[in-house]
C-alpha cells in the first residue's frame, strides 16, 4: 500500500461508527444508511491525495449530507409496462358488515383468556411464543386456549361468504 492508502485505511477506521451514525439520522433507514457512509468514504478517497492534510472528517461528512440530500431530490421514476395492474375487486358492505357481526357474536362466545389468545393469535399473527410471553402464560397453556377456542368457533354459526374460523386473523378490516 501507498503511504497515502495506509492514511485513508486509518482514516476511514476510526470515522466509520460517526460517519454511519449520521447516515442513520439522516436516512432512518439502516441499510441505506450503510451504503451513503460507504458512498462517503468512496468518494472522500477519490479526492484523498488533494484533502489528506485538511480536515478529511468534515469533508466525507459534507460529501454524506450531500449524497442523501441528492437521494430525496431524485424524482421517483415510473416505468410503463404493457400490464394494468390489478384492480381491487367492489366490496359489498352488507357482506363486510355481515361478517364483522359474526365475528364480534362467534368471539363472545369464547372465554376473555381464549378470546385474548384467538386475536393475539390469528389475527395479529403473533407466534404462539410471543403470544404466552405478552399474556404471562405457559406456552402449553397458549396452545390449549388456541385450539379449544378455535374448536367453538368451529360450532358456533358460520359466517355467510368464510366457513374457515381460522380466517378471522384474515378477515377483512
């Protein structure tokens, strides 16, 4: 390596965590912020030879702000395709209202503890392990709930288009 690389390796070593930080705070986004503080330090040792002996920390920082700020200035490109996409099906209200009272009567039917694991469950689709540790249960407990629960709701009267008492964790909202 050059006397020159061996200074730009060092450099970029101990301004990377700053560099990277300040990507983060000016993306919000984690891997974007990785690519901009590694665009910085590309670009900063593009122009090492002439910035070495100034304050090369300043320099990558205003080439970083530079770089994002150009990222948000970018207009968002849209490329005609020969395809339309597809077009949401019209929704009946009575039928969506019709569902959400079968769903409201088949859950009060259940116990709070089934209920709380039904909704946790399937409609938030929450692991079963999560599900224990938000309620303070045994993962065991969690199953049995689940299933004696979704074994009522099996009985109980079936909604008028969905006949799968599981698809309440996708039911439409």
């Amino acid at each position: 390596m050059k006397r020159g690389d061996e200074e730009f390796a060092e450099f970029a070593r101990a301004s990377w965590r700053r560099l990277l930080h300040a990507a983060f705070l000016l993306t919000g986004d984690r891997h974007a912020a990785e690519d901009a503080a590694q665009t910085a330090l590309v670009r900063t040792y593009a122009s090492w030879a002439r910035i070495r002996n100034r304050d090369a920390y300043s320099y990558a920082r205003s080439i970083l702000a530079n770089h994002v700020t150009d990222r948000w200035r970018r207009p968002i490109r849209e490329y005609a395709t020969a395809d339309m996409p597809d077009t949401p099906h019209s929704r009946d209200v009575a039928d969506d209202v019709t569902h959400r009272r079968w769903l409201v009567d088949a859950l009060a039917a259940l116990t709070p503890k089934e209920r709380a694991v039904i909704v946790l469950r399937h409609y938030f689709d929450i692991t079963e392990a999560d599900v224990a540790r938000e309620l303070d249960m045994p993962l065991g407990t969690v199953k049995s709930l689940n299933a004696r629960g979704l074994a009522k709701l099996r009985v109980s009267s079936v909604p008028t288009q969905r006949t799968d008492p599981t698809a309440i964790g996708r039911s439409r909202r």
